[in-house]
C-alpha cells in the first residue's frame, strides 16, 4: 500500500512540476488562444526554414522590424507561395536593439511549423505572436516533435491531424 | 517499505520547494534595467484614453493610478506618470509613452490575440551589475494598447451601477500595472496570482503580489555598479560585465 501512496505521491509530484513548468509563455499580454482558435485565425499553417532574417527600420524611423525569409516545405493547412517574408516588430539594425516582448524570434537555419495571417497592410505575420511559431526538434527518440507555442510537444507527423480535428 | 514512504515524503516537499521556486518572478534574457541616474523614470499616458472605457477620462486617470503602483518602499519612486497627447511611439526617443491607438489606427503592432505589447530597447554593450547579476542597460520603452480589437473597462466604470465592467471586458488598470512591470525589467512570473503571470482573463483586476515587488525589489535595491566589459563588448558586441569579481 505504502509503495502505491509513494509512486502515487511521487506522479502527482511530478505532474504538478511539470504543469508549473509549462504554464510558462513569453508575451506583453495575449490572449491565450486555443488550436481551433489559431487555426481560425490563420490563413495557412506551414512547415519551413528560416532562410534569412533581417532587420530594418520603418519609414519614419520610429520602429525597427524583422524580415523572416521562409522556405516553405509545405502547406499544413490551407495554401503558401513557396517563399514567404514575415514581419516581426522588434530586431537589430547596426547594434541597436529593438525587442517587442512576446513577438517571435527566429534564426537562420531553424526548421518551424507557423501560423501565418497578414497584418493590416497586408503583409504576411504570425498569427498569436509567439503562440504561432515553434521549432521543429528531433526528440530522444529522433522523432520530429514542435516546440514552443501553441502546438508545443505535437509530433510533425501528427500535426496536420490535430489542425484537422481542431476546426471540428 | 517505510524508507520507500519517506523518500517519497522528502521528493514531494523538495519539488514542492522547486515549483514555489520556479514559481517567482522572472527577469528577461539578457536581464536588464534602468540605471539610477535616469530614475524615476517618466511615463507620458495618451490623454486620448481608450474610446470604449465609459468613465470621466476613458481610464487616463486609472492608467496613472496603475503606473505609480509599482512605487514605494524600499525603491522609492521608481515611475513617474503624467498624462498628455500621443501621437504614436518611436523606439529610442528617450520618451515612455502609453499609446492608445485611435479607432481608426491603420497599422498597429498590437493587434488580434494582443491586448498590450511593451516595445523596449537596450544597449548590447552596456555593462552594468546589480549584485551578483550582469544587467544591461535600457535607454527607451513604450507601451502600445489594442484599442480596437479588445473591450476595456476600468474601476471607476465598474462603480457605475449602469455601466459595470462585463465578462468581456479587460480592466485596463490591470494591463498597465503589467506592462510597467515589464518596462521596469520584469519578465513573466509563473505564479498565476501575480500581476507579471503571461496572460490576463476578462473581467480580472489583480492587486500587486510579494512576488511582483520581490521582482522589482530584486533590481532595483541591488548594489548597483557599472561593469567592466569582457572580451570585445562595446556598443552593438556582446558585453560581459565581471560582477562576480
């Protein structure tokens, strides 16, 4: 009996830590939304690289953003150009740096699944700010698996059937 | 058996401490700061106000309030609130503003699932210590509110008995006492009670926690001094001060 109570113990232990842990998210203030919600939001999720970022400020010198180029090796839902530009506020241009807390950050070289929107001028964004990126890593088992944002710790390969079930 | 039970027993109260450990304030990566000299640090509140706050001022005067919030013992006067026009914010002016976008804001960086975004810069090469911690040091911060895509409410409007706040409403005292968390250098808290935890619900107007001013303590009652750079460091290079020396 008392070795159940322990393991008991020692899962609830565990469980509550890990609960804690991952309650974590980076933002200013955001709404937390749920998949069905990105899902909702977004125009297409896509699976890509980072091919180069960049920053730059705006045309009145007011803001610096980042420019994310994509490689996109495919559409998870809905439809995505081969190459997308996204728009991140915040970056670095000649030192100086500009962070807008809870954007997302990207570097080259990273494999991410994104939900993409547009801004409202039009330009490609990620929907949910750092809800909508994750990183694509292999895990102990050298399975694919996202982390960060909303769709953190779905395997890749399961991924487009969970964007499936969350629109139902 | 028994020694299985008690290890059991010590592993719950020692991750019960990791999780009440875990569970604390946070500072951002890389941690940084205000300097003394530009403390108290002024910040300018949009005299605009949030168009759909139904009080005496659309929440200016509440969004002063929730500035000065985070002033007092032991740090003293840490913001100084006053309330004028804004027209937008520009990174690196010098100037910490809250920006309440019109109606009509044609381009805002906050928008959809945001409800207030803090825009801050620092310098790289900055090299300062606060204690045993190596801080960088902040030159500009602002704030910027969704104004249009969310529902805002204050604590004088929900004293109105014809207008309380709804279920579908953010009390705007709560988001600002957040966001100046983070321009004082705060990151998020993983203790859901507290003012700095990442997401705020409707109709939830938090008071300060001892974890929040734990945080603030944190920073700004350090033995402040400034570093010596390691390596190359300078403006724009990747500065280390030696505070553990």
């Amino acid at each position: 009996m008392r070795i159940r109570r322990a393991g008991i113990l020692t899962a609830v232990s565990f469980g509550v830590l890990l609960a804690a842990m991952s309650s974590v998210m980076h933002g200013s203030v955001f709404k937390t939304l749920s998949l069905k919600e990105m899902k909702q939001s977004s125009e297409a999720i896509v699976h890509a690289s980072v091919a180069s970022v960049r920053g730059s400020w705006n045309e009145s010198h007011s803001m610096i953003y980042t420019f994310v180029d994509l490689e996109v090796h495919r559409a998870l839902y809905g439809r995505s150009d081969r190459h997308l530009v996204l728009r991140i506020p915040g970056g670095i241009v000649d030192g100086f740096r500009v962070e807008a807390i809870g954007a997302p950050q990207f570097e080259v070289g990273e494999n991410v699944v994104v939900f993409v929107s547009h801004w409202k001028d039009g330009t490609p964004m990620v929907t949910g700010y750092s809800q909508g990126k994750s990183r694509v890593e292999p895990d102990k088992a050298k399975n694919l698996v996202l982390r960060g944002g909303i769709a953190d710790g779905i395997p890749l390969s399961g991924i487009t059937k969970q964007i499936d079930q969350a629109s139902r | 058996m028994k020694t299985l039970s008690r290890y059991a027993t010590a592993l719950t109260v020692i991750l019960i401490g990791a999780i009440g450990a875990a569970s604390a304030y946070g500072l951002f990566n890389p941690p940084r700061r205000w300097v003394p000299t530009t403390l108290p640090r002024q910040v300018v509140v949009d005299s605009t106000g949030i168009f759909t706050i139904n009080d005496v001022d659309h929440g200016v005067s509440q969004s002063i309030i929730a500035v000065e919030r985070w002033n007092g013992s032991p740090v003293g006067t840490l913001l100084d609130a006053v309330s004028a026009p804004v027209s937008g914010y520009v990174v690196g002016d010098g100037t910490s503003v809250i920006y309440f976008p019109g109606q009509f804001d044609s381009n805002p960086d906050c928008t959809g699932s945001c409800l207030a975004l803090t825009v801050m810069s620092y310098d790289p090469g900055s090299e300062t210590c606060c204690g045993n911690t190596d801080m960088k040091t902040m030159n500009d911060a602002d704030v910027i509110f969704n104004t249009a895509g969310q529902f805002w409410c204050s604590e004088l409007e929900d004293q109105n008995p014809n207008d309380p706040c709804s279920g579908i409403e953010y009390y705007v005292e709560q988001v600002v006492t957040h966001e100046m968390g983070h321009l004082l250098g705060l990151a998020h808290s993983s203790l859901q009670t507290a003012v700095m935890y990442a997401t705020s619900a409707t109709n939830e107007n938090k008071a300060l926690t001892s974890d929040d001013l734990a945080g603030r303590n944190f920073i700004y009652t350090c033995s402040f001094q400034y570093g010596t750079c390691q390596g190359g460091g300078g403006h724009g290079g990747d500065c280390r001060p030696f505070c553990y020396e």
